[in-house]
C-alpha cells in the first residue's frame, strides 16, 4: 500500500488506478470495516488525526478530483462523506523520498511521465497536506 503524499497529477495511469484502489482499502480499514492492513504503516498519519474519517474521505476526494480531469470513470459513491475540512501535515524529507520513489518508478515504467516531471525541484503535495520542515516520517519503511 502507498498513499501518496504527491499531488495525484504526478502518478502514470497505473499509479493513479492503484493509488484508487488502495485508498479505498484505507478508508475501510479506518472505518472498521476489514480486518487486514490494520497495521500497516502509511495508514499511520490517518490513524493519529483527531478525524482519521474525514482526512481519508478528503484524500480520496483529491484522488478522485485528478481522475476525473484525466477521464477516467472512479465511482464517487464509494468515497464517504467527510464531515469537518482537515489537513494533515508531511515532511519535507518524507516528499522528497517520495518523489525520488516514483521518479525511480517512471523512469522504468513511463518514460514520457518522468522526462516531463525530472526537472520539478519542489513537487506539489496531495491538496490534503501542508508541507512542514522535518526528515522522512518515522513510519516510512526504507
């Protein structure tokens, strides 16, 4: 499971159908409705906010948002609603380890995707998250 902290504008079409999916897996997860990936580290940040509900309904609305922009059919039914308007926060060392993960993904999955973004110094977060100074999260698995 990767939830992205990257805006979703970045993934080739294959990262955004599985970031999708995978989201949609967190937020039953967080919603008590599947017993598996219950402890599974990117669920962390979620599990800590004070509306762990709202932030993953927000995050999949940002999903879908860009899936939508780039024609593809989500099922926004499947996002549930999000009560309060929250943020989280991400390091700016958890964006740049990141980043450096899908640009070693696109480079050897979509050639296009990473010629078009290798030259962004400072990527965009998911509309979810405020970049805040600090090193790779410390529920990153390296």
């Amino acid at each position: 499971m990767r939830l992205w902290s990257l805006h979703p504008k970045y993934l080739d079409p294959q990262g955004l159908v599985a970031l999708w999916r995978e989201a949609l897996l967190a937020q039953a997860v967080l919603r008590n409705e599947t017993s598996g990936y219950r402890n599974h580290p990117q669920l962390e940040r979620f599990k800590i906010h004070p509306c762990p509900r709202c932030a993953i309904s927000l995050y999949l609305k940002g999903v879908y948002t860009e899936a939508v922009t780039r024609g593809h059919s989500f099922d926004q039914s499947k996002i549930m609603p999000a009560l309060y308007s929250v943020k989280l926060r991400v390091t700016a060392g958890q964006m740049a380890y990141e980043w450096a993960h899908l640009m070693s993904k696109l480079k050897t999955r979509n050639c296009k995707l990473y010629e078009k973004w290798q030259g962004t110094e400072a990527p965009v977060p998911h509309r979810l998250f405020e970049v805040c100074p600090g090193e790779v999260e410390a529920w990153e698995r390296h």
